[in-house]
C-alpha cells in the first residue's frame, strides 16, 4: 500500500468518525442533563480540529509536491547517492554524510528553499521525519516569500 492510499483511507475513517462523533453528540445534547450537554458540546468540538489538521496535511504535501516539480523541472532534485545493506536499507553512514553536506549547503546560502528542500530530504533519509517535516515547512515558506518576492520585482 502506498502512502498516498493509506492516507486516503485514513482521511475517509476520520471523516466516517467525525459523521459519528456529530451523531453522539446530537444524542447526548438530547437528553438534557448537564453531563450529557457538556460531552455533547465536546463531540462537536473534536471533528472540526480532525479536519482543520487532514486540512494542513493535504496542504502540505501538495505544497511539497509542488517544490518537488519545481525543482525536478530545474534538474535540482537531490540524487539517491545513499549506500544500502544488503536487505535494501539506506546506511545510516551514508545517509549521515549526505546529511552533513546538505546541512553546510543550508548553512552557506540560508535564503535558497532548493538547499533547505533537499535539506529536508536528507533528514528523511537519515530517518528523523520530525525534523524533516519541519525543515520541508521552512522550504515552502521561503518559496513562497521568493515567489512573492519575485512577481513583485
């Protein structure tokens, strides 16, 4: 199964959950007791911040995509230089040294989202997805201050 079908059918049971959540909520909203009212709120409340986040995580990765094609149309994708064991999994040597230069790279031109693009590439393959996220966040924000920058000028 790849990612993108797994996240499709987790966005569908989340939005499956958040139809019941609502159901629950009109039930215990109901039956007039101040408990029932109280948890009855909350059950209105959770399904809206399920969507506000299955919201960001599609924003985000079509964001990254588009980065993704930008770059790949530039021929600046990062290339798969990574050394594998024999079972087929990156070297955690390797993947820590293309991380080091990827990091310099970041360091020496702070401005450029390509370098922080494949900055977060590198964490990903060095296994620190966190990190990664975090970094791809910061490639799409500089992209889109030097777009804007750029249809201004």
């Amino acid at each position: 199964m790849t990612s993108r079908t797994g996240f499709f059918i987790l966005s569908g049971v989340l939005l499956l959950v958040s139809l019941i959540c609502v159901g629950e909520g009109v039930q215990l909203l109901a039956t007039g007791k101040p408990l029932g009212i109280g948890i009855g709120i909350c059950a209105f409340v959770i399904p809206p911040i399920g969507v506000w986040f299955l919201r960001q995580t599609i924003r985000f990765g079509r964001a990254s995509e588009q980065l993704s094609r930008e770059l790949e149309a530039e021929g600046g994708l990062p290339v798969d230089e990574l050394e594998r064991t024999s079972g087929g999994r990156i070297d955690r040597a390797s993947a820590d040294a293309v991380f080091a230069r990827r990091q310099v790279e970041a360091e020496a031109t702070p401005g450029d989202w390509r370098v922080w693009f494949r900055l977060a590439v590198a964490y990903a393959d060095a296994g620190d997805v966190p990190r990664a996220r975090k970094t791809m966040q910061h490639a799409i924000k500089l992209h889109a201050t030097t777009g804007a920058a750029a249809l201004a000028g």
